[in-house]
C-alpha cells in the first residue's frame, strides 16, 4: 500500500464508497479510511432501502435521479443483482392541506425532468389495493423512483471499486490533519499517516468531529430514527407509501414492500430525539403499527421480524453540505445527506468527482448551489 493518493475518503459509507468507485474508475488513487470493520457498517446498513427523485430542490431532483439510472441498470451493467425494484413513490393526501402542497411541488418536480403524476383516489387504488379510501383525495406517484438494498450495493460497489484500483482501509481511526499552509498535506490515523492531493470528509454521523481536526465547523448533527421488517409475504403493494401527516410523538412515516415480499418501514420522531444512541426501543413498534394500520388495514396480521434503530446526519435546511472548504485548497465535504445517504450516493459520488476534478457539466454550478458549505441554511428542504 502507498502513502500518497489523488483523494483520501473518510468514511466508507453511502457515499464514501460510490465516490471510490468513481474515482478509481477513472483512473484516480484512492484511498479510503473507516473506524469500522468493513464497508457500511455505519448507518448505510440501517438505511431501508429507498429510492426516490421525489424531492422539493433541482439539486437533490437531478443528482437522485442520476443515482436512479445507476442502481436500476447496475445488474446489467456489472452482473450484480442488487434487488432493484422499479415500485415508485407516493404521497397520498387525506388533507386539504396536503393536496395543496403536493400538487404545488408537482410543477416544481415536473419543471426539473421528474417523472410524476396526481392519481384519483379510485386510480391510486389500483396501484396499492389495500389503501384505506376514507377521506383520501388523491396520491403523487413517481414512477420511476424505486428501491434496492443497501447490503449488496455497498458491498457491490466496494468489490468492484477495488477491481478498479481503489484501497480500503477498516479498523482505523482518523486522529487528525497535518496541515501546510493553505493545504492538508496528510491524513494521520492511529496506525499511520496518508499524504493525498485531496482530502474528502465523507464521515456520516462523524462528520463534525472530522471537520472539526481541520479546524473548521460544520452543522451536521444526527437525530435517531427507527425502522422495521416484516416476514415475507406473497406481492401485494404497489409504490412506496409516504403518510405526511403528524400524530402525537411522529410526524411522516413511510413503507414499502421488497423484492423478497417483506414490508419494511420508518417513522420520522417529533420531537426529534438528538444523538447517536443506537438502541432500539419499545415505543417505536406500537406507535407505528397503529399508524400503518389505519392507512392500509390489511397489514393487520402481518408478523414483525425485528426493527432497529439508526441515525440521520441532519444539515439544518435539509439538503447536504457538499462541496470544497474555502479555509484550505485541497479539503472537501460530503456531509450532512439527512438520511438520505443511500439513495444520493452513486449520482452525488458523480457529482463529486467532477467538482474535485473541475471537469464540470453544464448544470453543476447550479446544482452545486443545493449543497453550498457556506450557504445561509434558512431554506427547507419540503421532502425531507
């Protein structure tokens, strides 16, 4: 193993490791740096598995469905079959409220390329049987949005970043910068020290404490949410199903059937329940059962495998922090994806390796505004 890289990555997570494949894809060193055992240990297991370019902000539409292209053509592409289910996304609305809002987002979705459509309560049916109709007037539904799992990709696209030349490097633990000027000229660790021309903060729930070895402050701070899995069943759900409405102790929630025909599920906490604690509790499955069961009845007698407990990097506006730090010429960040790691990895990795090496598209600069390090953070991200 050398000593000096194109780009060192810290983190080999949901974006860490689409990022070395790139990167090495094209012919770049990389090397990447994680704490951990392996690829995607950290939250990038507990992702869920969603897909979607259902979002409020050209950014964060154009990048996902970019990733949306990778993960639905990768098993013809690289021969790994990754469980990509084309099954869509939809927002149904029993609120007026919520239709206002939706249909609103829609010509904002539908002006940056999205592929979506408002259904009837009767149309929406068809799609997903099950749906309870009281009070429902309608549903979006993006077609091409989907899911995957976040187990084989990451480690599909370890393997074949490695095939390409990438190096990986588990159970070891950044410490800190050795810094030159205006430059970080090495990455120490607790085993050693790695010189790269650039430096990329990919570090998830970490991505503070890295930042911060720099010297610079980023607001990136995770909150804990909780998700499930049911035992399979025969195919009986349409799109994912996306519930924006609050209830005591939840505001959205959101569940889809797999390609191996489990139910899996999550629930967003209100209040938000700050920190990295792990552990799952016991409030989590009563309070969303009683929600999905309201939503689809049929769902009733189905038998819960196991749920679990994981983080979200949260930026206080809710789009990612992604872009060079003006303090030093060669240290990046891509932080703070809100939960949304997984299905932003393989386009923003894209994203990433054109902005490190200036080879800039057309609509990058515009892009890029999304995910400003230096922005304002008062705008919202409306689906977050």
């Amino acid at each position: 193993m050398k000593k000096s890289y194109d780009l060192i990555v810290i983190g080999s997570g949901s974006i860490g490791v689409p990022v070395a494949f790139e990167f090495a894809k094209n012919g770049q060193s990389v090397l990447v740096i994680d704490s951990l055992a392996s690829p995607g240990q950290g939250q990038d297991k507990k992702a869920i598995g969603g897909i979607r370019a259902t979002h409020s902000d050209k950014g964060k539409i154009v990048v996902s469905q970019r990733s949306i292209d990778i993960f639905s053509t990768w098993k013809e592409i690289y021969g790994d079959d990754i469980q990509w289910k084309s099954n869509g996304y939809s927002f149904p609305a029993y609120t007026k409220e919520d239709e206002t809002t939706l249909k609103g987002l829609m010509k904002i979705q539908k002006s940056y390329g999205l592929n979506i459509d408002w259904l009837l309560p009767e149309e929406y049916r068809e799609l997903n049987p099950g749906i309870n109709m009281k009070g429902l007037r309608g549903s979006t539904y993006s077609r091409k949005d989907g899911s995957a799992s976040p187990l084989l990709f990451i480690n599909y696209c370890h393997f074949k970043a490695v095939e390409y030349g990438a190096e990986f490097i588990f159970n070891e633990t950044v410490t800190g910068f050795h810094i030159e000027k205006n430059r970080i000229a090495s990455v120490r660790t607790n085993k050693g020290e790695y010189q790269s021309a650039n430096v990329l903060n990919a570090a998830g729930v970490y991505a503070r404490d890295i930042s911060q070895m720099a010297g610079i402050e980023i607001p990136v701070d995770p909150d804990c949410h909780e998700a499930g899995i049911t035992e399979p069943v025969k195919p009986f759900m349409g799109p994912m199903v996306v519930d924006m409405r609050s209830e005591p102790g939840s505001k959205n929630f959101y569940f889809y059937q797999s390609t191996e025909g489990q139910v899996i599920f999550c629930l967003t906490p209100d209040p938000p329940i700050l920190g990295t604690d792990s552990r799952a509790t016991s409030e989590f499955l009563p309070m969303i059962a009683k929600r999905m069961i309201k939503i689809m009845p049929m769902l009733a007698n189905l038998k819960v495998r196991r749920t679990w407990r994981g983080q979200y990097p949260n930026s206080p506006d809710g789009f990612p922090i992604v872009g060079k730090m003006k303090e030093f010429d060669n240290f990046y960040q891509a932080v703070g994806m809100c939960g949304q790691g997984f299905m932003l990895g393989p386009g923003m990795a894209e994203l990433i390796y054109r902005l490190i090496t200036e080879s800039y598209g057309s609509d990058d600069p515009e892009i890029s505004k999304s995910f400003d390090p230096y922005r304002d953070f008062k705008g919202k991200e409306l689906f977050k």
